[in-house]
C-alpha cells in the first residue's frame, strides 16, 4: 500500500474537501474495529493527502460515539505523518468572533470513559502530552492564516467536554474561569492517540458560536453551528489548499514520541498485544 504523509480529518459541516481530485474511496480495516467512514486518498494543489470525515459523510456518528483509536490507526497505516483535524468549536472569549480560526497550543479534557490509549493491555507506554498539540503545525496555520488575511487567534486552550449536547450557563462560565478559550467535543482522545501513532497532530478550529455564557448572545444550537459553518465553511477550505504546500515532510519530535515512552521492556511483550498494536509500534520490531 502506498504511503501517504498528509491527512485531513473534517469535523462537522466538513465533510468533503473542495477543490480536490479523488483518486480513490478505501476501506482501511484496524484491530480497533471500524474507522468512521471510507478514506478518501486525493490530490489538493497537487499533493496527495488522505480525508476522513469525522462522523462520516452523513453526520452519522456523535462524538461520544466516534471510534478515534479506528480512525487514528487508520491514518497510521496508510503512513500519515501529519494529520490536519478542521473542528467547529464555541467562543468562550469576546475577541474569538464566529467566522475566526483559532489554532490551540494547550487542551483541558472533560470528556468521560473515552477509549484514549493504544497501549491498554500488555504493553505500557506513557507518552510525553505536555504540549499536546505540533509547534510545527501551528507556526505553518498561523503564517498561512496571516498570508491569507483570515482572522485568526493562536496560543489557545481548547477545552473538550463530552457532549453530545452543549454547555449549561453555569459550565460555560466555569470553562471561562479556569482558562479555556475555545470548547469542542472532539480533540480528545484525537490529539493523545496521534501522538501514541507518532503522527503530528494540530486543529484547525472555526468558531461557530459563543456556547452558553454570552449575556447578548443566543446560546448555541446546532442549527446556529451549521449555519455559521456554511457561511465560512470556504474558509478552511482556502487554507488547506494553501498549506499542504507548506507542510512536506515535518521532521519533529512528534514523529519519536515512543521513543522515551514504552515502559515494558520489550522481551516481556505479549505477541497478542503486538499484533494488536500492529503498526502503532513498527519500527521498534525492525530494531
């Protein structure tokens, strides 16, 4: 099969890309059952990247219901190196308007029982999630973002609840206070897993909304989501079409994040657990 480096997952109200030739639709099957649609391998501005829509093409899946570890593998073994996540998110401050892209360094997790690791059983690995999200990709969003004059805020924190259904007044003021600036469903365990996978992670986030603690604002409904996605949805389209250029072959710590993370030592590796892990820890079996 051949290897692909750049993929692009699509959250809601992304579901195709534009400006694409698709060259193929392919099922990838995992040990961590079924990814959440086909992968779509095509050519944008002339280089080949992988998409997967997040909750399939339809909106199908909710995102407590998304098999991330699926999808995260999959784009492992189809060669992924550097995978772009486009997510509609809320405003949690008064500068971030809807139509703004905002590009997160740091996340705080309040999602619940979420499957969040491929190393859970027979071989530990803690990998190092301090700065959760590739430097790399988010100097590359922001330049490209500035390039295009697109508004953008960068050096956010993303917050991650569980969902399906939105924030109550009282949480959305609480997010605001410890911190978050952005609210979303769906960056954990996506970023934890692509740096398991060893792949270079960074969002692409577009406020859609200022979730539940504007005093002038409606709170949010889907409707509001999908709407303002509509309007902008060209947005993201605009910028990967002008990154993908940028990105080659991102050489970063990402791309060795096990190296100082697998904690069992390798004699006492279960072949259960490694035919499981599969391509998550390839290019340790080569050593």
């Amino acid at each position: 099969m051949e290897k692909i480096s750049i993929g692009i997952i699509g959250g809601s109200g992304i579901y195709n890309l534009k400006n694409i030739e698709i060259i193929d639709k392919i099922d990838v099957k995992t040990p961590f059952g079924k990814p959440s649609s086909k992968y779509v391998i095509a050519k944008l501005n002339g280089v080949k990247i992988v998409f997967l829509p997040r909750h399939d093409k339809h909106h199908t899946i909710s995102p407590s219901n998304l098999n991330f570890r699926a999808n995260i593998y999959g784009f492992k073994k189809l060669g992924v190196r550097t995978l772009i996540s486009i997510s509609a998110v809320g405003s949690l401050r008064e500068e971030i308007k809807p139509g703004h892209l905002i590009f997160p360094n740091q996340i705080i997790d309040r999602t619940k029982g979420r499957e969040s690791s491929f190393f859970d059983d027979g071989i530990v690995a803690h990998v190092g999630f301090g700065e959760p999200f590739c430097d790399c990709l988010d100097n590359i969003f922001s330049q490209a973002a500035f390039d295009l004059s697109i508004p953008f805020h960068s050096k956010k924190t993303y917050l991650c609840m569980e969902g399906p259904a939105f924030s109550t007044k009282a949480e959305s003021l609480f997010h605001r206070s410890i911190g978050a600036d952005i609210i979303g469903m769906t960056a954990i365990p996506e970023a934890k897993l692509a740096r398991e996978a060893e792949i270079c992670y960074g969002v692409i986030a577009m406020a859609t909304d200022y979730d539940s603690w504007h005093e002038s604002e409606e709170h949010v409904t889907t409707s509001m989501v999908l709407e303002t996605l509509k309007k902008n949805g060209d947005t993201a389209n605009t910028m990967l079409y002008y990154i993908v250029k940028k990105i080659g072959e991102i050489e970063c710590s990402c791309n060795k994040a096990l190296d100082s993370a697998i904690s069992t030592d390798k004699k006492y590796w279960k072949k259960s657990s490694i035919k499981k892990l599969g391509v998550i820890i390839e290019r340790f079996l080569k050593k």
